[in-house]
C-alpha cells in the first residue's frame, strides 16, 4: 500500500504526463487547423441531422452565408430545400454504409455562380466530414468542350451542305440555324461587303437567324449600306480587314459603338471575319442578347472554321459564276461529250458554228456527234489520237451544218479521267475555220498562177 507521498507523487507525474498530453495535443490541434487554414477547400464537421459542428477552413468566398452562420445550425436552415435535402441524404449514406460518398453540385456564393464537388466521410456513429471542393474552373473547362464539339459538329453539316450546294443562300437560314443552337446565342448574322460609287467600303446585313424571344434585325435600316468607319466602328474596320477576330462585352466598346449595339439588345458579341480568298467579303456575328456570356478560345477557334467554310463555299460559287459568265459569252466553242458521242454540255457559241439556234436545240436534235461528221471514220482516229497523249491534240474536221452544208472546224481536245485514271468523258473547244480555209485556198491558187 502507497504511502500519502508516494500517492502525491504519482499523482503528480500523471497530472504532469497528462498536461503534456493536452499540450500536445493542442499543439496538433493547432497545426492540423493552419493546415486546413491553408487549403483552398471547405471542410466541415457535421452531425447525422446535418448540423455543422466545425468549420475548418478559412476561405470563406464559397460559403453561401457568412461561416458563423453555419455553426450550430442545420443545412436547411442555410441552404436551399432541395440542396439540403441532397446533402442529408449523403450523410445519411455514409453513416449507413462506413463509406464516403461524393456529389457534384452548382451553388451561388460571393464568389459568383460556382461548382463543387463533395465528399463525405464517416468520423464515427453520429459524425461526417465533409470536404467541398471548387471545380468551377473544370466544369468551365468541360462546358467550352462541349460548346466546342457541338460547334464542330454544326460546322460538319454546314460543310456538307455548303459544299455540294448550287448556290449558298439556299441552304444559308438552315447553316446559320445550326450555329445558333450550337453556340447558344440569340441572333447569328452575315453582313456582306461593297463599295459605294464614291469608293466607299459599305456593309450590309444579308441573312440572319434568332432565337425565339429576340428581335430580328435584318429590316433594320441601320444594318444596311453601313460604313463602319463613318459610324464609328474604325477599329471594327482595320480588325476585320486584317483577318482579326472582335469579341466582348458591349459595355466595354467606346460609347458610340456600345450605344448602335445596346440598341439591340446585344450584351456581348463575337465577329469573325469571312474572306473569300485573300478579298474580305464580309463578317459572321454572334450576339447573347440581354444577358452577356464568355466566348472561350475553343468556342472562337471553331466559329473561325465555320467562317472559313463560308469563305470556300463563296470563293467557290464566285468562281463558278466567272466561268458560266466566259461559257456563255464565248466566241469559241465549248464542249464537253462522253467517248460514245453523246453531247452533255455546250455552250452557245458551239450551236452558232454547227447551225443551231441553242445548245438545247442541238443535244435534243442530235443525240450523237458522230451525225455531225462528214467522214464518221474520223471520230474513232480522234479518240485514239485523244488517249494516246496525255495532253490535247488539235485536228481539223469537217462537219456538216444544219442547213446541210459542210464546215471545216478546228478542235482542241483533251480527255478528262476519274481518280482511278479510267476515261470520263472528252472536253475541249471548237473553232469555225471554214472561212480561213477559203482565204488559204485563194491565195494558194493565186501563188499558182503567178
């Protein structure tokens, strides 16, 4: 049995041991509370009827009330109904089943509209920490992704109308529809460029698509015979006529530009620049409406494909019209014809020397040039004369005319191949020499005679 000194002594050395302890302790404490001081999540202890005991964190930016608002309280006292019920459910879970559980969630803080991510982890019977993190940079990072892809995608369909139409403007209502919905903006427009007769570059609204609830603007009077200088948007000049893409808020434009635009109802825009070429046509928009939104590089990067698209498919149709315009206003013949003789194109000028009134007289009165031949034995040393060069070959021909005389016609031709190298069909030009041929003749007999 211990003496009263020996029990004072070992009191004594306990109540020291144990001083240590909670020395320690607090020591621990404290260090694990800088640690969580230092971490950009929000960690939380909670109770299993979702009352906070503990706030461990210092940023207080994402929390949705001010931190000494949370302690002592439940989430349905300081969050909405249907976030709190969710995280009650989580709790619930994790004590249930001894795991941690995880959910995503949007949530308005101070910081603005932001994303978390949240896990929770049972402490004991009655106990959970829950950690939350900001993934609002990643969800953003994943949204422009998507927005991106679906860009791409519509620029896909755009592409395969685009390049297998006639005509552009067929299709145009349906292009400009599919990047509407793709980028979520609320009007989608082209201005096409012109110069005035003074030389005045001049633009003008041609096509516009928007979305239900926004105004049209294609009968605005101020979106036709436009001069951007004039009306102040110098830079909107230089910018797209240099291949450079506008993008912003309209509140941060000069106050003459955000003043043209507010008027209707644009919040922020994005201008991509359409050349044809190395000529500047003109300019696609997109505008948010009401509200103003980020246009992310991704986004922009594919808005400019879709612009560049549009720039071929006009190139190409500007292109199409100059050689209809030489084909059908050519003093020379042009045709083009299958190796069995059957006429598929020809221009004006190739019914003029062979009689006839228009080229759809000749291809429906004759159904084969060999008709036309005045010795049809010469067509076949033609066409072998044709795939024996890689080349045209150019020969001499008498053909009969319509009215049943015979003219002397001149051919350059040359055959047109498949990607396989296989034979198409003939391509070449048809020039009336009979005249010529009838000078040479004259003279020749008039050197003769001398």
């Amino acid at each position: 049995m211990m003496t009263n000194a020996e029990l004072v002594a070992t009191l004594q050395a306990e109540n020291a041991l144990l001083r240590r302890r909670v020395a320690d302790l607090e020591q621990h404490t404290t260090y694990l509370r800088q640690l969580f001081a230092r971490l950009t999540d929000v960690v939380m202890v909670l109770d299993s009827a979702g009352c906070c005991c503990d706030i461990l964190s210092a940023d207080t930016s994402l929390f949705y009330h001010p931190t000494a608002e949370f302690i002592g309280k439940t989430f349905h006292e300081v969050l909405p109904q249907s976030q709190a019920d969710a995280f009650l459910a989580l709790i619930r879970e994790a004590l249930a089943t001894g795991q941690s559980v995880s959910v995503e969630y949007p949530l308005a803080v101070p910081a603005g509209e932001c994303w978390f991510a949240g896990y929770v982890s049972p402490l004991d019977d009655n106990t959970v920490l829950l950690t939350t993190q900001d993934i609002t940079e990643r969800k953003q990072a994943e949204s422009a992704l998507r927005r991106r892809d679906a860009i791409l995608e519509a620029v896909n369909r755009i592409a395969e109308r685009l390049l297998t139409a006639n005509d552009w403007r067929t299709h145009i209502t349906d292009v400009l529809a599919y990047l509407g919905a793709a980028t979520g903006a609320g009007r989608v427009y082209i201005f096409q460029n012109y110069d005035a007769p003074d030389g005045t570059l001049l633009t003008s609204q041609c096509c516009e698509w928007t979305a239900p609830g926004i105004s049209p603007q294609i009968d605005n009077p101020m979106t036709h015979g436009l001069s951007l200088r004039n009306a102040g948007f110098t830079d909107w000049e230089e910018l797209l006529g240099s291949n450079r893409i506008i993008v912003g808020h309209v509140r941060q434009f000069p106050p003459s530009v955000a003043t043209f635009l507010a008027a209707q109802d644009i919040a922020s825009l994005v201008v991509v620049p359409i050349f044809a070429g190395q000529v500047w046509w003109g300019f696609i928009g997109f505008d948010a409406c009401y509200t103003e939104r980020e246009w992310t590089p991704l986004e922009i990067d594919a808005l400019r494909v879709a612009a560049n698209i549009l720039g071929a498919t006009i190139l190409r149709r500007q292109a199409e019209n100059a050689f209809h315009s030489i084909f059908e206003n050519a003093l020379i013949g042009i045709f083009r014809i299958t190796l069995d003789g059957r006429f598929l194109v020809v221009n004006p000028a190739t019914a003029h020397i062979l009689g006839y009134s228009s080229p759809q007289e000749l291809i429906q009165v004759v159904p084969n040039v060999t008709r036309l031949y005045v010795d049809p034995a010469h067509r076949p040393q033609i066409i072998r004369s044709v795939l024996e060069h890689a080349g045209s070959i150019q020969v001499e021909n008498r053909f009969y005319h319509r009215d049943g005389h015979e003219i002397i016609a001149q051919l350059n031709i040359w055959i047109t191949r498949n990607e396989a190298g296989m034979p198409l069909y003939l391509e070449g030009f048809i020039e009336d020499i009979t005249e010529q041929k009838r000078l040479e003749a004259e003279q020749r007999l008039n050197e003769d005679r001398l």
